[in-house]
C-alpha cells in the first residue's frame, strides 16, 4: 500500500526548523573560522586549543549523566552528575581563559586573542541557541 509523508511516525521537519539548522550550522562554521584565523594570520597555532576546548566541553556531561541516583531520598543531587557539570563548566572557562592567558604571557598577540574570544563567543552561542530551540528536557529539570 502507498502511504503518504504524514503516515511516518517520524515527521519531516519543518521549514522553519531546517532554516534554523542552516543558519546554525553557517554561525558554527564562522565561529570555528574566526578561530582558524587566530591562527594562520597570526602564524601562532596556540588559540587552537581553545577548539579542542569546545570539542572536549559536552563529554563530562554526557558521562556522568547517564549515572542513575542511588540515594534513599531523592532530594540530594548525584555527586557524578555534578561532577560532569563541574568539568563541563571548567572546559567552557578554559575556551575564555585560554587566549587571554596566552595574550597576557605575550604568546599570541592580543588581535588573535580577540579573535579566538569572538569565536568561542559564536560557538558557544550556537550551542545555546541549539539547545534553546531542539533540546526537549523533563519539567523536574533546571
């Protein structure tokens, strides 16, 4: 038997959500180019650690998350997952802090520090945006 589109039980996304991922994808793609650019303009390869940052940045959380809490009361917080939280937030502050520590001991000049902190600005705005608009999460979470 023939079905039509709106049968599947997974439907197409709609246009406004692709022309959401479009625009997303094209404001990561900027962003890890303005950190590309730190590098080559510059001839210093340093700022690039603030990509393996943003790489490494969803890991922790992705980990410990799936630890299932084991307390009598549910009231306390998993330690586990806090500790992805923990280390997701250092990884997220060392992709700011990376360039301005180079910047300060005269590693990299202070355009490619600018550039590398507009360009974890832009991917780190993305992800937000990403989350704002496809993340679905439970009505008991923060």
């Amino acid at each position: 038997a023939i079905t039509s589109h709106h049968d599947n039980k997974y439907p197409l996304l709609m246009a406004k959500d692709i022309k959401i991922i479009i625009g997303l994808a094209a404001c990561l793609a900027v962003g890890l180019l303005m950190n590309i650019l730190s590098c080559a303009l510059y001839q210093n390869a340093y700022p690039i650690l603030v990509v393996v940052a943003y790489f490494l940045a969803p890991f922790p959380n992705l980990i410990c998350g799936r630890h299932e809490d084991h307390s009598f009361s549910g009231e306390g917080g998993s330690g586990i997952k806090d500790l992805g939280f923990f280390l997701t937030g250092f990884l997220v502050i060392s992709g700011f802090g990376i360039p301005a520590v180079l910047a300060h001991s005269k590693i990299i000049p202070i355009e490619a520090m600018a550039l590398a902190l507009a360009g974890g600005l832009v991917v780190y705005a993305t992800i937000l945006v990403y989350l704002h608009f496809f993340h679905k999460q439970d009505d008991d979470s923060f």
